[in-house]
C-alpha cells in the first residue's frame, strides 16, 4: 500500500501507483477496452492539450480559481499540448462512451500533473480535481469533437504540403521525359501514341485536383461545438464562458475556428466527418491508380512491359537471384487501400450516432487521423523513393512504337481506316514492324513515318488540317 493511493468513483475503489498521472478512470478504461492494442492518436492527444488550454484560460478570466492554482493548470494543459505527457495518456483508440475514457484520462493526468506543479501529490483531488476543475464547464461530446477537428486541420495542413511536393515532382517528370514517345494504352491493349511527359501530367493534374479538396476541406472542420457542452445546450457553462471558449481556442491554433451557430446540431451529427473522409478517399483512389500505373510500365523489367525503370529500393526476393520488386508503389497502393476501408468505417460509425450524440466518436477519430496519417507517409515515400528517380528506358519504348499496330491510329488521317486494318492483319498473321512494312508498301516516306511518331506529332491536339491541291 505504500507504493499506491486510493481511487474511489461510483463503482467502488482501485489501487493506483503513487506517482502515477493517470486515475480511476483510466484504470477502468485498461481494463474494460483491450481493442485494438494501439493509442489514441498523438495528435488527438496534442490538441486535447489545446482545447483543454482554451478552457482553462476562459475560465481564469471569468475568475474560477485562485491566480498560482490557474497558472498551475495553464501549465499542465501546455505541457500536454506541447507533446510532454503522451505517455500518460494510456487507454485505448478504440472505447465505449464516446471518448468519455479519453477525456478522463486527459482529465487526470492534467490534475495530478497540476498538482505536481503546485508541490503536491498526485490524487489529492481536494486540491485540483479532474472533474470539478479540469473538465469545469466542459463534456466529452463537446471538447472531443473539437480536439479531434484541431488535430484534422494540422495534419491536412501536413498533407496538402506533401500532395504539392508530389505533384511538383510529377510535373518535373513532365518535362525531363516530354521527349519519350511510347505506346498508349486502353483496356491494356496497345491504343495510340503518346509521351511518357504527357502520362506525368495526367498524373500531376489529378493531385492538383487532390491538393485543391484537401485546402477546402479546413472550411468543413472549422466550425466546432465547444461550450455546447453534453448535448448542446449548454448546460452547467456561464453564457460568457460559451462565447469565449472559441475565441481562445482560435487564438491558440491560428485556425479560423467559429463556434457553430446550431451548438445542439454540431453536437448530434457528424456527417462533416464523412465529407472529409470522402476527399481523403478521392486521393487514396489517384495514389492507388497511379501506383499501379507505375507497377504495370516497369514490369518485367525484360519479360514485360519494361518502358519505365523504378528506383531499386531492396532485394526482391529470398530465392530469386537479382529480383528488385516495385516496393514502394505497393506501399503506397496499401495505405491507399486502408484508407478506403478507414472510409467506411467513417461512414457506418458517424452514421450510427442516435438523437442527440455519436458514441462511436473514437472510432470515427482513431480511422480519420490514421488516414491523414497514412496519406502524408504515402505521398512522402512515393516522391521522395519513387517519382523523384524514375526513368524511361527509351530504347524499349521506341521498339515498342515501331513493332506495335498502335502506330496505324496515327496512319489513318494519311492512309486511311480500311488501309491501317489491313496492315495491322497483316502484321498479326505475318510478324514484323510496322514501319518495314508502310515503307516497303510505300504508302509513306521514312520522314513521314519519323515525323508522325515525333513528340509533337503525338502530343498536338487533334491532326492539322490538310493542305489544299
């Protein structure tokens, strides 16, 4: 007993290290919630710290506490914002009440930690409670959606910084292989010609696309309903409180933070939740289809398709001698395929709220948080070991131009439909290049034949018009 203190709540009493930042609640919420193995988000955690630092100013101004108890707990909340006592948040991502065991986990460790500062030792609550001080004026349904939107703002910030690097890089690929002409593909059937620099611009253009929803997406996440308290309305918080409670936690982020002006409707639904998941998935879906792209043009590399030549990263394989896979467009390819399934379960838990509160808020915060996550990690690795280092193997692509039938698309404006088929026929029943056989046919010259597979020819929008006799 020496080394423990006594925790008592509704349901009876624990034992507690004695130095231990954490109480009863946390203890109940080990026990009760062994899910998923993981914490809760660092960043939830981090910007618990804020909202928590909001409230505490709010509530120093409107003079609840003596001013060395205030600044004691001002204290606290900054340490936890700043990132210093993430070890002491210790329950589950995944919890029953709504995250309900998160914030009376915060509320503890900020407490004890409050009375640390003020020299005292942990769970002497008469001092500084986690209920009547820590969470004064606050619920759970109304500081955990506004952290858990805190924490979303600065990782899309992180993200969106990410996309635009990868998108650059794209359109730096767009230039240095301008020059490249290669076989386009529909259906993965040979198609018409194209530049691999054309190919990269597509892919550019999809992220600018990615970059401009994820910027438009802070305005979704912006307005936040704390100082609605349990279910909006409110209850137990001065009027002066709940107008100001915003205006600190704007202060403190640098976000354009607004309290929502229907507090009962932001705290019930959570739809803005789906709509941001939606955007995330949007990209997962370019990242995961640009990968494979990128997957398809480097297979074999003599076997296959062989056009590009994917930095090597690792060896392939444990029995295959001289095997470099494409790792990283496969990483890629499998944070973009969480995300879509993170997705989902946004959607069926922000769906299944009932009257006026989600309960399943941790799970909604653990699946959009590991997105934002994954997505950054994703994009950072695809540039930085992939798309920063890709290279064609022109060679490969000019013999392909030359051998394929996609080549008698570009014949048509001079030889027309019917003439092209035959020609493909012929070189499916006999073998042989295309360009041996349009010039032994002499159906064009040899610079007729290099200027239609020229990057300019293949790259100019639509055919020039003909010139009259």
């Amino acid at each position: 007993m020496g080394d423990c203190r006594i925790e008592k709540d509704l349901l009876g009493q624990r034992e507690i290290p004695c130095q231990a930042l954490y109480g009863i609640h946390t203890v109940r919420a080990l026990e009760n919630f062994p899910l998923s193995g993981r914490p809760v988000h660092r960043s939830l955690i981090r910007a618990y710290g804020t909202v928590k630092l909001a409230c505490c100013l709010t509530n120093s101004e409107l003079g609840c506490w003596p001013e060395a108890k205030a600044r004691a707990i001002e204290g606290a909340c900054r340490e936890l914002m700043e990132g210093q006592l993430d070890e002491h948040i210790r329950v589950d991502a995944l919890q029953g009440g709504a995250g309900t065991s998160t914030n009376m986990n915060v509320n503890e460790v900020l407490a004890n930690r409050t009375l640390q500062l003020l020299d005292q030792e942990p769970g002497n609550y008469a001092v500084v409670s986690p209920m009547d001080d820590l969470n004064r004026h606050q619920s759970t349904n109304d500081t955990y959606p506004t952290a858990l939107k805190v924490a979303a703002i600065g990782l899309l910030r992180i993200l969106e910084h990410e996309v635009v690097a990868l998108l650059e890089t794209f359109q730096s690929q767009e230039k240095a292989l301008a020059h490249v002409v290669k076989i386009g593909r529909t259906q993965m059937q040979d198609a018409s010609l194209i530049t691999l620099g054309r190919e990269m611009s597509a892919y550019a253009d999809a992220l600018a696309r990615d970059r401009w929803r994820i910027y438009k997406c802070e305005e979704r996440l912006r307005v936040v309903n704390l100082g609605g308290t349990a279910v909006g309305t409110g209850l137990a918080a001065p009027r002066q409180y709940i107008f100001r409670v915003v205006e600190q936690l704007r202060s403190l982020t640098g976000y354009g933070l607004a309290r929502a002006e229907n507090l009962i409707d932001a705290t019930q639904n959570t739809d803005v939740f789906v709509e941001v998941s939606g955007i995330l998935k949007a990209l997962a879906s370019n990242l995961l289809k640009i990968a494979s792209d990128l997957r398809f043009l480097s297979s074999g590399p003599l076997a296959g398709i062989g056009e590009l030549r994917l930095p090597p990263r690792q060896a392939g394989s444990s029995i295959m001698p001289g095997k470099v896979n494409p790792v990283i467009p496969e990483a890629v390819s499998q944070a973009a395929i969480q995300v879509m399934a993170n997705d989902q379960a946004i959607t069926h838990a922000c769906s299944m709220g009932h009257l006026e509160l989600n309960p399943f808020m941790p799970l909604i915060a653990d699946a959009l948080l590991g997105s934002l996550e994954l997505l950054t990690g994703a994009c950072n690795i695809f540039r930085r070991h992939c798309v920063e280092h890709l290279q064609a193997d022109e060679a490969r692509c000019r013999r392909n131009v030359e051998n394929s039938t996609a080549m008698a698309t570009a014949l048509v404006p001079l030889i027309g439909y019917d003439q092209a088929t035959e020609l493909v026929r012929i070189l499916r029943h006999q073998g042989g290049s295309l360009r041996q056989l349009v010039l032994e046919r002499n159906l064009v010259t040899e610079e007729e034949f290099d200027q239609l597979i020229s990057p300019e020819s293949v790259t100019r929008l639509g055919s020039p018009a003909k010139k009259e006799p």
